[in-house]
C-alpha cells in the first residue's frame, strides 16, 4: 500500500460519494455538527403523525370460577384452573397437552417467551401442539393479558 494514496478511477468515484465526518477530536466537535446538519438536511425532520386508535386490551370474564383478569395468585394455579383457562380462551382442545402445567410454570413460560422467544414459539408447536398460527395468537394474548 503507498503512503498518502488517493484513490482515483471507480475507487475515486466511490470515495467521492462517501461523507466522512470526523467526530474523532481532531476537529472541532461544533465544526463537525454543522457539516452533519448540513448534509442531513430536512432528512428526519418530518413528524410522522400516527392516526391508529390503540388496542384495547380484550376483557375475558372468567375461566371456571377463577376471575382472569387481576389475578395476581396465578402462580398458585394447579393443573385444572390452567385447563379451565386454556378452554376460556378457546383452546379447549389442547388442554389435555396442559395437564402437567400449573400457575408457576405458566409463570415461567411467560419468562421463556421473553428470553428465548425462538425456542418458546418452538416449544408451543412441538411440546404443547399448537400448530395453527391463530392458536398460537390467541394464547399469547391471553398470557399477556393474564400475567
């Protein structure tokens, strides 16, 4: 490579469209502002207006004797209060895939949808069957709406 190249031909033309500020100290920081200014010019400057009402969360009334929304004891669900929601929210036909699941685990499921939602999204087709993307839909709803 030689000393104080500078680029000429197709290289040149290139470098000639690329913008190079220096924000590094060597120049003044103001100086380096204004020729970012400058070169953005209105570009971000536009306010977006958005118009869309937004989403009302869905009042689901009760599942078996068990208030589903403010309940805040859902960790101490067992077995048959998760089976009694999972028929509330109109998955009646997969609740015998819940059976094993009580208010901590579905405590848990909420976290691992959180912090590995790949492999929660994975686990629901494979571990819980639900294969249908509305299904899957309609139990993540409830799950936010629930914890």
């Amino acid at each position: 490579m030689e000393s104080f190249y500078r680029p000429d031909g197709w290289l040149g033309m290139l470098m000639g469209v690329k913008l190079y500020i220096d924000f590094s100290g060597v120049y003044s920081y103001d100086e380096q502002v204004k020729k970012l200014i400058k070169e953005l010019g209105e570009r971000g400057k536009k306010v977006v207006s958005v118009t869309e009402e937004p989403i009302q969360a869905k009042k689901m009334t009760t599942c078996g004797s068990l208030p589903i929304l403010n309940c805040h004891n859902v960790s101490s669900w067992n077995s048959e209060d998760i089976q009694n929601w999972i028929c509330e929210i109109g998955l009646e036909c997969h609740k015998d895939h819940f059976s094993e699941y009580n208010g901590r685990l579905l405590v848990q499921l909420q976290r691992l949808r959180q912090e590995a939602p790949e492999f929660f999204y994975s686990s629901l087709k494979q571990d819980v069957g639900l294969t249908r993307l509305v299904d899957i839909l309609k139990f993540t709803e409830a799950l936010d709406i629930l914890l």
